[in-house]
RNA sequence: GCGCCCGUAGCUCAGGGGAUAGAGCGUCGGCCUCCGGAGCCGAAAGCGCAGGUUCGAUUCCUGCCGGGCGCACCA
C-alpha cells in the first residue's frame, strides 16, 4: 500500500502494453525509479523511466513516454493484481527531454496520514531486510584503558545502525569482540604493575609499550586498596598474572559502564579467550593448511592471502609459535560464519582498513563469499572548542575519554553529532555548539518539536477537548502549503529506513529527523492548532500525532531521548 | 611509492547520471495582544583542476593538485 510502489508497477504494467503493441522491440525493461520532482509545478512524482527505457529499447524518449502516459491516462493496462493502483492518479504528464510528472488526486495525502495513524508506533518498519541474519560487531575497543571519542563514534554509528537494521526487518545481533588475549593485555599487566610498585615506593622502569593514561594509576590504587602490600612478595611473573586479570576485570566492567551510558547495548561480549583456549585457531589452521592457504617459511605459518587479492602473504603463527591476532581473527571470523549469520558487518576505525583485505582474502580461503563481510570504515574524530582542535596525545595517554564527552555535552547530543555526518567524512566535532541549549543546536531543535507537541496534548487535555475516533477526522481539512509538505515528509519515512538501512547510512536517519522536525516547527507557526473549527482541530491534531511518532521513532533509532518537556 | 577516505556557501557538512544543488553555524534584515521565541520568515554566498564516458556529469572513469589515515612475525 505504498503510492510509489503501485505507481511504479503501473508505469512497469503499462510499459509492457506498450511493448507488446509494437512501440519498441522486445528488451528488458529497467526499474522504475520515481522521486519527488524538485518543483512543484512537476508534480507529486516524477520518473526519469522513459529516458532510461529509450537507451535499451532504442526508441526516442518522448516517444515512449507518450505511449506509457496515454496508458496511464486512459487505465489502458492496469495490473490485476492491483485494480485500484492508479485511482489517485489525476494526471501524468510528459516535461522536459522525457519525464514523466505524476500529478495526484489529494486524497492520497489523506489516505497516507490515515495509513500512518493505523500503524501507530510500528509506522516506518520495513520488512525490507527480509529477516536476514547479521552481525554487528562494533567498538571492541581493546579493555586497556577507557573509550575515547573515536571509539564513541563507532559505538553511536553501530548502535544506531543495528536499531536501522532491526526495523528495516533484519535479524541483527550486535557483538562486541573483547581483545583479552596477547601482546596488549601483558602490556596491561605490566603497567598497572609498575603503577603499583611506583605507588608502593618500589624503584621500577615503566614498560616500552606500557599504558600511560591516568586509569592505570587508579586501578593500581585501587589493586593497593583491596590487597595492600601483600603483592610485593609475589614473584613477578605471578605478581603480572595477578594483576592481568584485576586489570581485565576492572577495565571491561568500566567498559560496559561507559558503554551502557551511552545508549549502547550488545547481545553478546565474545571473548578473544575462548578461541585460544578451545582450540579454534588451532583448528582453523589445521583446515587452511589442508586446502593449501597456510605454508610454511622461515619457522612460521604464513596465509596465503595474495591467492585473493592481499598485497602480500601474512603470518598466522609466528616462529615463536605463538598466533598473530590474525589467526585468533580468522577463527574468529569463522566462529561468526558457523553460527548461522548471513552477513558480518564489521565497523572499524579508519586505521585498520590496511586489514580489510587480509581478512576477506581469509574468509575466502575458508570458503565463504568475502562479499558476505562488510566492513564498515569510520574516519577519525576531531574535537573542536574555541574554535581550536583540541589536541589528543596517545603517548601521554592524555585524550578526551568518552565519559568525558558526555559529561561535557551530554549522550543525546554526543550521540547525534556522531551520527549526524556520513561515516566516510572526517568529523570535526564542534563541543561547543553540541553543548549550547539552544536554537543553534541541532539536536535540541529536533526535541523541541517533540516536546512542543507534547505540550499541546498537555493543553487539550487540561481544556477536555477530546481526539474523535480517527474515522469520524476529516484529514481533507488539512490543504495548507505547510500541512501538505508535513504529510509528505512523514510519507517519506519508510523508505528513508529501507534506504538508509541498505547503505548502512544511519547518518540519513538524522537528516530526516532534523528535516521533519523543521517542517514541523513551520507549519505550528503557521497554523494554530487548539482552539480553531472543531473539525480543523481534530485533523491538526491528528497530523500533529503523526509528527510525533514518527520523531518518537527515528529518534528511538538514532539512540536520543524523546522529550515530553525540556 | 602503494592502498583507503575526503575536497560542494566564510565555517562544518548533506545530496547526487537528469528539469532552479540543500541544511546547520556565521553575516545581514524582518516576526511574540496568539498552542513553548530552544521557534518562524527573508537575503547574500558554492560543486579543487584537467581530460574522458553519456542525449545529459557537480554525481561515473582517468590523471593532477590539496588534506586525513594506513602500509608488522602490534593489535
């Protein structure tokens, strides 16, 4: 029941007509794709169909155009299936080099509000993804330390694209890979040990590649606050032990803490451990090596990822026999694939798409289609106040921590300028303007409209005026320029889902909230809704519910908070 | 050097093979006897450069020039 659907189907339908009578030779045709015209004077859609049909069917655009609109006009060749698929069609017309402008009826504005007050809470839900399985595997940030904003990028981009995906009809699940395995956490051991033996006057050389952010520090306090001196006594290497596990324990609760904070959930933490321990990397090796993808050279196992596109062979297990994170990621990736998903989506950030391709050229070598990996690449995160770059230093372990930013600027508006900007754009994060409560924020001006009509619902309750049952609403009372162009954007809901769901975009989500959200804000300055004719009110408030869930809804995807007063 | 991402308004960014390229911030000018002015209305201002594909390119391709990030038996 979606207009542009069966226009679509119709301008398909009376195509055919139009091939068999002999318009132009039998060929394939090309899908429909119609738009909303950028003018009004074109119409309520448009359709570049004729342009694109006369280059397969070799026949002037126009012409064909002329075939299918005479079709169109006269229900020539309506579908079956579909009797009543053009009964909002008033006209169509040809414009230009061989568009094809729809002009409607209005009523089909009015059947569309009313399809959007039946569906209520469910309305924009797509069944688009099919129920195909996926993954989402984003931040697994390492558990050395806290998350920093460009680990809040990944974790608002991923939530909110799960959300996408879940009401865009996939079955998502969203994982977080936990790194408690290798090289980063002996690093861990060994700087929360130095902090301690530091703290407890013990003279010692802080390690090479250790950990130097202030967190350290504290879980070496609190190490010392729990169980003293008793460590000290320790043998080193027991001592290191000892503390890898406090440390482990102590940084990934904080992680889940910061996570949850944040509007973020997963359904599953998997634990790097697990396939060390139970032999999958082993496994996973054994079978690469028995199909030929890992060789033998200079004491280690290397894969052979050039065999699928990889600029060179890389290790899986070192001449010391310990694994790469490689392997451990490879038996990882399989893990994933044997528990039934059909799509991974992995969100990285832009320093590691250099592994993208070895880890496709894995998937591969075990004999999954690579195309059944997406990974996402997220470009770096900026901080901007004053309008200076605030300056991060990994060395000094000195950044701006997640926990911070929101403290700062607060998860709703944290949340939306991440989200706000395409993944593959730098973001220059603008602290003071996420800050600012007011109308230059972007953020507060999409809740604002939802708190605003909250605010009129308050009213007519306190006045006992009474919604009638949406039967007896007439929404043909709504013909202003600022009503109609308020139904239509509300219109565009679904498919805004189903494509931002389809290129993993959730940044279009945010768009369309803001745009909404803006031609709410005009329409309630142009129209009064409280206290005009009954039957005008009704239908005003009927519109105004509609606005309001549908905010309620892509802000519910977007992660931020929909207020019912701020 | 090679690979990935980005060059669109003064700034930050959307968009995208088609009919007059959008938004926020900033600048300038208007709007509260009226449902929340955290709002509305208006103005100035733009597709890095050069080729190519196409009926049509800002969009696709190539090269160049800028900026970012990578190029480990680290993760």
């Amino acid at each position: 029941m979606n207009v542009k659907d069966l226009i679509a189907a119709a301008i398909m339908a009376a195509a055919r007509q139009a091939m068999v009578d002999g318009v132009f030779a039998e060929t394939e045709l090309p899908a429909v794709m119609l738009e909303v015209p950028p003018q009004k004077e074109f119409g309520d859609f448009a359709t570049n169909f004729a342009m694109q049909l006369a280059r397969v069917a070799k026949t002037k655009p126009r012409q064909l155009a002329e075939a299918i609109t005479s079709c169109l006009n006269s229900r020539a060749a309506l579908d079956k299936n579909h009797p009543d698929a053009l009964s909002w069609l008033r006209e169509a017309k040809i414009a230009g080099p061989g568009f094809i402008n729809f002009y409607l009826k209005s009523d089909w504005l009015y059947d569309l509000l009313h399809f959007v007050l039946v569906q209520g809470e469910n309305y924009g839900r797509t069944t688009t993804g099919g129920g195909e399985k996926i993954q989402v595997e984003f931040v697994s940030a390492n558990p050395t330390g806290p998350l920093h904003v460009g680990h809040g990028r990944g974790a608002a981009v991923g939530s909110a694209l799960v959300n996408l995906l879940r009401a865009a009809g996939y079955d998502v699940q969203a994982e977080y890979y936990i790194n408690d395995a290798g090289n980063q956490m002996e690093n861990l051991a060994a700087s929360v040990n130095a902090r301690y033996l530091e703290i407890m006057g013990v003279e010692t050389v802080f390690p090479e590649n250790g950990y130097h952010g202030q967190d350290i520090i504290a879980t070496a306090q609190r190490i010392i606050d729990q169980g003293g001196a008793k460590y000290l006594e320790l043998p080193t290497n027991e001592r290191l032990a000892i503390f890898k596990e406090l440390a482990l324990t102590e940084k990934l609760a904080l992680l889940k803490e910061d996570l949850e904070s944040f509007g973020v959930s997963f359904d599953k933490w998997f634990s790097e451990r697990t396939i060390h321990d139970n032999g999958a990397i082993e496994a996973t090796c054994q079978k690469l090596k028995a199909s030929g993808h890992i060789y033998e050279q200079d004491g280690a196992l290397w894969l052979k990822s050039t065999a699928y596109g990889d600029d060179k062979d890389r290790v899986v297990v070192r001449d010391n026999g310990v694994p790469t994170y490689l392997a451990a990621d490879i038996a990882y990736h399989r893990d994933k694939f044997v528990r039934g998903f059909d799509r991974l989506i992995n969100i990285w950030g832009s320093d590691h798409h250099g592994y993208i391709s070895r880890v496709k050229a894995a998937v591969a070598a075990m004999g999954f289609e690579p195309e059944r990996l997406e990974v996402l690449i997220l470009q770096m995160v900026s901080l901007y106040q004053n309008g200076e770059l605030v300056k991060m230093s990994k060395r000094t372990g000195r950044s701006v921590t997640l926990a911070e930013l929101i403290e700062e600027v607060g998860c709703d508006a944290a949340r939306f300028f991440f989200i706000m900007r395409s993944i593959d754009s730098q973001l220059d994060f603008d602290l003071d303007l996420a800050k600012s409560r007011s109308n230059e924020n972007p953020v507060y001006y999409i809740q604002y409209a939802h708190a605003r009509i909250n605010s009129i619902f308050r009213q007519t309750q306190e006045a006992g005026i009474k919604m009638p049952q949406l039967a007896d609403i007439s929404l043909n009372q709504l013909t202003s320029e600022a009503e109609v162009e308020l139904i239509k954007k509300i219109g565009e809901y679904p498919e805004e889902i189903a494509l931002a769901a389809k290129e993993r975009a959730p940044h279009h989500m945010a768009r369309y909230a803001h745009e909404l959200a803006g031609l709410f804000h005009s329409f309630y300055n142009q129209c009064r809704i409280i206290g005009v004719e009954p039957e005008l009110q009704a239908a005003r408030l009927a519109l105004v519910t509609a606005v309001q869930n549908t905010l309620r809804s892509v802000l519910g995807i977007l992660g931020i908070t929909a207020p019912d007063r701020m």
